[in-house]
C-alpha cells in the first residue's frame, strides 16, 4: 500500500514530536519531514517530497500563512492542512485564501488529525460554518443571486449542504449512511456541476449562488 507523505512545520518541539510518534504508528501514513519553521521551505519541500503539509499558523519569521503561498507558488499539487486554535478564523480564511486544503484546531485530538490528513490527501478539507461564511464574503459581489440548483440530484444537494456546514467527508459519510468513497464521487459530481475545482470555491458558489434559498 502506498502511504500518505506527510511533512509537518510547526515551531513547537513538543507537538512535532507528538505528531511525528502519531504518523509513525499509523500504517497509511509516513512522515518525511518535521520543521520549526519554513525558512528553508523550499529545500525542505523539494527533499522531503510530501503528499502534505501540516502547516502551524504562528510561526517566527515566515508564518504558516506565508509559508502556504510559497508552497502554491513552487508546489502548486501538495495539500496542506493548517493547524491553528480556537478564535482564529481571520487567519484561517486567510490561509484559506492563500491556498491551504482545511484546517484543523490543535486540541482536535488525534483521530480527528489522522483523519484529516487523509481527507486532504483525498481532496476534502474540514472547514468551520464561520469560515465557510467569510469565504461568502470574499467571492460575494452584490447580493445573492435567486435560487439555482445546478441540476444538482437530491443526494448531491445533501452532501454539498453538510459541506457548507463545516461537515468533513467522514462527518458527511457518516450522517448520511453513505461509504467515504461514495461522498468523494458526489463530491466529484458536485465540482463538475458547479464548474469549480475545490471545496472552497465549491462552498463559497453554493452560498452566492443561493442554492439552498436561505442565506
């Protein structure tokens, strides 16, 4: 079985080194890289060759946030999952912006993290219905345009309204009995339908467009 790369960059030698012993034993996972911090963010991406990236927001020097547009700018296929804590979603949505894959808060607990790692390396992304909402305020222009469902089926409009909660695809998968995998073909379906190509983009057009018809 091929395993998930994972790189960490995080300043805080104690979780580095928790996370590092959390990837080592899991059987899907193999960890590559661990940094405190990106100044040599490109040497270190370039050697390590991640799948992902579990990026700290604060961070001396060149933050995570910056540390992510330079990963889009010279590794535009990489994931890369933030990790931050509670009360930050200014800086989450700007990650966000800059090109992160999701974030994870840093008290999650260790199932949650595992499971996100994968779900970014699967092309999900946990995201909070707050940062769902400004992501509406960064793409918005205007006021909601009238209903449109996009020819969306029954089943991709459930799953695409749990996504705009903050739902991930094991949350989603879970919620609607459906198989992880089952979620990532709708999830396919849905991005094809909406002519976007992340979650992101995917959660910000069903709030402009008001697919749902109550925002």
């Amino acid at each position: 079985m091929n395993k998930i790369r994972v790189v960490i960059f995080d300043d805080n030698a104690l979780l580095r080194d928790s996370i590092s012993l959390l990837i080592g034993d899991t059987d899907n996972l193999e960890l590559v890289g661990s940094f405190p911090n990106c100044k040599q963010l490109k040497d270190n991406i370039t050697e390590s060759n991640p799948h992902v990236v579990v990026m700290d927001i604060d961070m001396p020097g060149i933050n995570g946030i910056e540390g992510v547009v330079l990963i889009r700018k010279f590794f535009p296929d990489i994931h890369i999952l933030m990790q931050t804590v509670f009360d930050d979603d200014d800086r989450i949505f700007s990650a966000l912006k800059a090109g992160a894959s999701g974030y994870i808060l840093k008290n999650a607990g260790s199932a949650k993290l595992l499971d996100a790692i994968v779900e970014v390396h699967n092309g999900g992304a946990p995201m909070s219905p707050s940062v769902a909402k400004k992501v509406l305020n960064q793409f918005q222009s205007g006021k909601p345009d009238s209903e449109e469902d996009f020819n969306l089926s029954a089943r991709e409009r459930e799953v695409l309204g749990l996504l705009v909660k903050g739902k991930s695809y094991k949350m989603i998968a879970d919620e609607l009995c459906i198989s992880y995998d089952t979620v990532r073909a709708h999830m396919k379906k849905i991005y094809e339908k909406l002519h976007v190509s992340s979650m992101t983009e995917a959660v910000a057009k069903a709030i402009n467009k008001n697919i749902f018809g109550f925002f």
